[in-house]
C-alpha cells in the first residue's frame, strides 16, 4: 500500500526523505485507500497489509487505517517506517494495540555518523534504535508476536557500511533485513559488498534477502534473493 | 517392615522441558510387577529436562548409588547421556550401565564400541526386556544371552537375538493407574497403539514395529478418565503417530473425549493426517477438545517425498493448510530408517553424532543449508506474527 512515490532510485533517497521531513507530504485519504484494502482481501482473503511511503506513521489517519484493515479481515498488518516515531512514548504499544505486527525499520547505515547525514535528520538513527526497542519491549508485554525488520537501502553511499549495518540490525533483534537494490546498481561493483553483507546475516541468525538484484550477480548467495515476505503493490 | 531391595534401579530420562517419560513409566510398571522381582528391586525414575548438565545427571544418580541405572535415549539426548553414563562410571564402578531406546536399538553394537561406559544396550520394546536383564543380573547369570539385549562379555560385544514384539499391549501394566507416573499438567500423553501404517524413509515410528498392535479400547479408556476424573488433569495429549489412523478410530476416541471437552479438557498437539480431515473430521477434532494439531510431511517437494517413499495429496494438503504455527528444520537421519541405510544412495550426507543433521544433499550444500535454517526461522516468526 503506497501512499507517496516509492519510485525514487536511491542515489535520490536522501534528498527524498529530507524533502519529506522539511515539507508537509501529501497523503491520500483514508476513504480512500479502505476501499483498495477490501479489494485486496476480496482477491485473497488471506492477504496482509503493509503500509509504506516516506513515514505511513505520520499519516494523520494512520490508526483508522490499521483499524479498518482489522476490521476487513487481514491477519496480517506492516509498515515501514524510519523508526523515529516509534520512540515517542506509547506509540509502539498502541500501534500493537491497534493490530500491527510487522514493523519494518529502514536504515541508511549502521551508526548516526553514517546514517544521520544520508537521512537528514540528526538524531534519527539514535530514535530509531529506541524505536526498535520500544517495540520489542511492547510486545513482551503484551504477549503479542511481532516481527521488526531491518531493511538496507542499498547505494554508493551505503555500499561498505552494509555488513556493519546488517551486524547492528542483529543487535536490534531484527527478524530478518532487506537489502533494497535499485534498478540501476552496477551488479559488479556491488556484489561482494552485498555478499559479506548475506554471511552477516547468517553467521548472525538472522535472514538477509536482497531485493531486485539480478541472480548472477549474488553468485552462491543466490539464495538470499528470496525474502520471507512477498508484496504486491495493490494501491 | 519392607526389606531393603537386593537390586536398586535408577531410570533416568532426558525429556523436553515440562514432559515426563512414558517410555520409563512402561518399563517401570512392567518391571515392578514381575513377581520375580518383587521384594528384590527396588526402582526410582528421574525424569530431567534435556536440558540440564550431564555433570547434574551424574550428581542426582550418584545420589541413588543404584546397582543398574537405565537410560532412555533418543537422538536428542543421546550426546548428554553418553556424558553422563561416563561419568557415572567413574564415580560409581560398579554399577551396571544400560541404555535403550530408538536411538541406540538399531546400533546397539556400535555404541559399545563407542562408548565403553555403557555396559548394556536393550533393543526394541524396553519393556519385557529390561525386566528380564534384571532377574538375570540377579542371578548373576549372562546378559548378553538375554533376547534383545546387547551386552559385553569381557572385550566381546554380543547380541542376544531379538526379542518378539509384545502381542498384547494390555499385558504392559498402564503406568498411570499403576501410579508409577507422577503427572504433569500439559505434561502427559497416552498411547493407544504402537506401530504406524506408513513406511516413510525418515522415521522411527513404523522402524521395527511391522503391524500395528492397539491397547484395548477399555484400557484407553479407564486411562482417560484416570487422567481427567480422578487426576483432574485439564490439558493433556496422545502420543499415537495418527490420532486420525481410521475414520471409525476417531469416532471412538471423539466419543470418549467429548463430555470430559463439554467440561473443559482440551487435548494438544495431537498429530493428524491432515489430507484426510475434511469439514466432519475437523468437527469431531473440535468435539474431542482438540485445541492443536500437528502435521506435516517433512517436505512438500515431490522428489524428496517420492525418496522417502511418503505419499502425499498436495491439493488436499495446501487446501486444509491454515496453520496457526509453522515448524521448520533440516531433515535428521535416524539410526535404523530407511534413509539412514540408504543415505550413501541418495547423496545424503549427515552428522555422525546425535541428532544426525543432515550435512548436505546431492543438491544443496552445507552453507545453503545453513542460510535455510536461517531463512526458516525467520520464515516462522514472520508467520507467527498475526492479529
């Protein structure tokens, strides 16, 4: 489910996020995106929901949205986020409350030095590592299984900082990470980066799958081109 | 007065956390009433989590200072008891170490090859067995001339033919209403027949048991009512390895189960063929108070399960298939299946030591295995994580 322009190639990442973070985004309206939601479930009653976009959770209509995702019948609800706002307090026990179980927390890199300046927002890392722990703590409370997961963009700028992002992602308790290749990567160049970042993972336990990178370029990684959860874009 | 026991026999289990060992309360109950050896053996079961250090085994049967000491083993505590049967047998020389159970009765000579603590190994059914080791080390006669016993005569290891499988089940005197077992919310589980009808490569359940041989239907039943009337169990389980094995089977156990489920009693992780639960049969499970079920395959691959000689209706399968939980694991090749004496064949490689995982395949390798363990797990979580 997305609600801004996910088409943006990553070289344009940073720039897009600090857009966002210094204008007031545009969102389309809860009435409607629902009737997309109760399309999908029609398909396929089986179907989750994930929000995406530049911060679904600063969408003013976000709990309505989640609500009436519960109430249309999905099992299953996610979104992607910075992690900045589930440091606030309170918002990861409600956004559990109101039935989100999959929080998908998107890094730059694996510290503020490497992470804040591509994000452009100082302190984001540091809220990010609160969020994700304030999630965690939520959900012990609640007894509730939940899934935080890591996801990577990948770009020039992030390139050698992926295995040590990948590490402290596996600090974080994270489920498992994407790493989010754009169409454009020059496969080579980038191939043993995102390889050391696939061990990291697996000497950590924890799932790396890498998004839109062509098989030949993971090599005998190739299996890491398979993520644990499928999206198809419904709206 | 009792009289001091000539023979004091410690049984030690190694069970997951919360469970007791049916398999040692059979062996108990059945030894206990051999009239051969009433007034002259004495018993005691440690039932320990699988978990604790074989050091704290070793601790707990010194304690007892027993004369035998018996322990069950399968391929998940197979590695702590051979820690503690050494130890034991350094601290307590002359006791007389036996093990049993499917991890050890296929290979009986090859662990005590291996492991020169363990002086005996009794093969099959424990039952019969165990008591007959007992009367003959009482005698002071020859172990290893005991039917399904393994045992040493000075740097021989001999096997003793098998023993034939236990005709009438009902003759194993019931370890509930004996009391011999000491119950455990959640933690008991009765069997209402021994053997399995499939022959699939990678299990023990069928290995050695050709037919299937059933507890009468009034010894199941008066255990039943033992566990939820008189013991006021309110959560238990049944250990057979097709609770659904005949749609007639289900209808019985289904009427048997339904008032004490109108009361509240709920039965776990029952495993089911789930190909065969339709509509009625899932109804019958929900009468029966059956709160969780377990199924599955091993694999959804054609090839594999056509390796393993495993039917399956994988339309029926993916169409019941609603699992609250998902189990994932590489395959482990169990001593005396059918996999294991074919691995060479299919290209399966494993790890010699309990559990025996498997290493590699003919088609995957050992780090692709590893990042599909990884993969797995994470595949549950994400699972798992619903509203």
């Amino acid at each position: 489910m997305v609600y801004g322009s996910e088409k943006a190639t990553w070289r344009r990442v940073a720039g897009v996020l600090a857009q966002a973070a210094a204008s007031a985004p545009t969102y389309r309206h809860a009435a409607e995106i629902m009737p997309i939601i109760d399309e999908a479930l029609a398909v396929s009653s089986g179907a989750g929901v994930f929000f995406l976009g530049p911060e679904p959770l600063e969408h003013p209509e976000i709990r309505q949205l989640i609500t009436g995702a519960v109430s249309a019948g999905t099992q299953r609800i996610g979104v992607r986020t910075s992690g900045r706002p589930l440091a606030d307090a309170s918002s990861a026990d409600e956004l559990i409350s109101a039935g989100v179980r999959v929080f998908e927390v998107s890094l730059l890199g694996s510290c503020s030095e490497t992470h804040d300046p591509l994000a452009g927002a100082e302190g984001s890392f540091a809220a990010a590592a609160i969020g994700v722990r304030a999630v965690l703590d939520a959900a012990e409370a609640r007894g509730v299984r939940v899934v935080v997961r890591g996801r990577l963009g990948v770009c020039r700028h992030t390139l050698q900082d992926l295995p040590a992002a990948v590490r402290r992602f596996a600090e974080m308790r994270v489920t498992s990470i994407v790493l989010a290749c754009p169409g454009t990567l020059e496969s080579r160049r980038f191939a043993e980066w995102i390889a050391a970042a696939c061990d990291t993972g697996t000497v950590n336990r924890v799932w790396v799958a890498v998004s839109d990178l062509a098989l030949e370029t993971l090599g005998d990684k190739a299996l890491h081109a398979v993520d644990v959860i499928t999206m198809n874009e419904a709206g | 007065m009792n009289a001091t026991p000539h023979q004091k026999v410690a049984l030690v289990a190694m069970n997951s956390v919360g469970y007791h060992s049916l398999a040692l309360g059979y062996v108990q109950a059945w030894a206990q009433a051999d009239q051969r050896l009433v007034g002259k053996s004495g018993f005691m079961t440690l039932d320990l989590d699988v978990e604790v250090d074989p050091l704290w085994v070793a601790y707990r049967v010194a304690g007892l200072a027993p004369d035998v000491v018996g322990f069950s083993v399968t391929c998940w505590n197979a590695c702590a008891i051979y820690d503690a049967c050494r130890l034991v047998r350094q601290i307590l020389p002359d006791t007389y170490i036996v093990v049993g159970g499917p991890e050890v009765t296929p290979i009986a000579e090859e662990v005590l090859d291996a492991q020169p603590a363990i002086d005996a190994v009794v093969r099959g059914e424990g039952e019969e067995t165990f008591a007959e080791l007992l009367v003959t080390l009482i005698k002071g006669r020859s172990p290893w001339r005991v039917e399904g016993v393994t045992a040493r005569r000075d740097e021989e290891v001999i096997s003793a033919p098998d023993r034939p499988l236990i005709t009438d089940l009902d003759a194993i005197p019931s370890p509930y209403l004996t009391g011999v077992l000491e119950l455990v919310e959640a933690g008991a589980y009765i069997e209402t027949y021994r053997g399995c009808p499939r022959r699939c490569g990678y299990c023990f359940e069928g290995k050695g048991f050709g037919r299937i041989r059933s507890f009468s239907r009034e010894r199941v039943e008066a255990e039943v009512a033992h566990l939820t009337s008189v013991l006021g169990l309110r959560s238990f389980s049944f250990i057979d390895p097709i609770f659904n094995l005949t749609r007639e089977r289900l209808e019985w156990l289904t009427g048997v189960m339904e008032p004490r489920a109108r009361a509240g009693v709920c039965l776990h992780t029952i495993e089911v063929d789930i190909e065969r639960i339709g509509p009625e049969e899932a109804a019958m499970l929900r009468r029966a108070g059956v709160v969780s079920v377990e199924t599955g395959p091993q694999s959804v691959g054609a090839r594999a399960l056509e390796t393993c000689h495993r039917s399956f209706d994988r339309d029926r399968f993916v169409a019941e298939l609603d699992p609250g939980v998902l189990q994932m694991s590489t395959l482990h090749v169990l001593p005396g299946t059918d996999l294991w004496q074919r691995a060479e064949e299919v290209g399966l490689s494993y790890n010699p030591s309990p559990p025996h995982e498997v290493v590699s395949t003919g088609e995957i390798t050992f780090p692709d295995l590893r990042r599909l363990e990884v993969m797995g797990n994470a595949l549950m979580s994400h699972y798992r994580a619903r509203v």
